[in-house]
C-alpha cells in the first residue's frame, strides 16, 4: 500500500483511495462532504500542547518531529494506526490528509513512514 500526502484543500482524487484526516482540527472553511474522507483519526493527531508549541515554525521542526514521534509510540496511537491500516487493507493507496500550509514541515509528513511500517506489518500478516 503506497501512503500519500495531501493537503485538505486540494481536490479529492480516486487515486487517493483510503482518505484520513489527520489534524485534530477540522480545516477552515472546508465542508465535510468536500474532503470525501474515510476516517478522521484525531486521536493520532499532535496533542493539543504541542500542536500550540510549533505553531508550524520552522525553527521548531526537529524537535516536534521527536516531540510527536514520542507522542506516537504510546500503545492506543499504535493500535489506531494498525486499525486505519486494516481498515484500508484493500486500497492501492492511504492519503493522509492535513490542513497545513506548510508541506514541509507537517504531522502528515512525520506520520508517513509510520503508516508506511504499519502497512507493512499488515501485509505480511495478511499474507500468511
């Protein structure tokens, strides 16, 4: 399963396949049925706190990367990630959805080769 990004203002694609927002908040002036997602996974979402703290400044990056793939390894995080993976098992491809301007300094973009390890871990389970 290829695992993509993509902003939540930019046009919904068939190609996205399993599509999740992963902000904990719901982007600015998009509506819901615009966005065509599959799940909205707030729960794997930065917490509050750090979120607040980067504040997308670039200067922060490094920090929240490790700050947030700390947040991440907790057992409820892994879990959600494994359940949206087999969730989209079937899919071509997993879009993660985010609302930042910035597309190189995101959560999406620390998420990714988390997902792309869970949807590793899934395929070789399913294949037994």
């Amino acid at each position: 399963m290829e695992i993509l990004l993509k902003r939540a203002y930019d046009e919904p694609d068939s190609a996205d396949g399993f599509r999740v927002l992963v902000d904990r908040l719901w982007p600015r002036g998009v509506k819901k049925a615009d966005l065509r997602l599959d799940a909205w996974a707030k729960e794997i979402a930065p917490s509050t706190e750090l979120r607040k703290w980067f504040h997308h400044d670039p200067a922060h990056w490094l920090e929240f990367c490790n700050r947030y793939r700390a947040e991440l390894a907790a057992p409820e995080i892994e879990t959600a990630i494994a359940q949206l993976v087999h969730a989209a098992r079937k899919r071509s491809a997993m879009t993660l959805v985010y609302a930042a301007k910035d597309a190189e300094h995101n959560e999406a973009l620390v998420l990714q080769p988390v997902f792309k390890r869970a949807a590793a871990k899934e395929a070789k389970t399913t294949a037994k």
